[in-house]
C-alpha cells in the first residue's frame, strides 16, 4: 500500500476493507479506520516501508465510522 504523508511524526493512518461481510452478500463494502500505535516520522522526499502486523494496530476513533456515527 502507498501512503502520500506529509513531513511529521505520527502514527500511520489507514482504512481496511471488511472482506467477510462485503463477501457474504453486504450490499455495500464496509471501511474501518485504523492506525499504527506507534509513530513513524516522515521528512520531505522520504521513501519508508512500514511493516503493519496486527499486534500493532488500534482502531482510529479519531475519524467518523462507516456507520455516520
């Protein structure tokens, strides 16, 4: 996945596609935000690979659910 980030320190924010539910017969694909728990910076220009495991994601509650809430 490619990420265009602005020059900072945060963690890493990113959306992830409910498959199962989207495959069994969900009208609509459904999208939770996540983000990383740890931060990374990033400067101008730079390239990172960032490995993203599920021991090191949180959901983000800081964007608006796909429910509206």
């Amino acid at each position: 996945m490619a990420l265009r980030v602005c020059t900072s320190c945060d963690r890493v924010h990113f959306s992830r596609l409910d498959v199962a539910r989207h495959a069994d017969g969900g009208r609509e694909p459904v999208w939770f935000a996540y983000r990383t728990t740890a931060a990374h910076e990033a400067a101008h220009g730079d390239f990172l690979v960032i490995e993203v495991r599920a021991d090191g994601i949180e959901q983000d509650f800081d964007v608006p659910g796909p429910y509206g809430h």
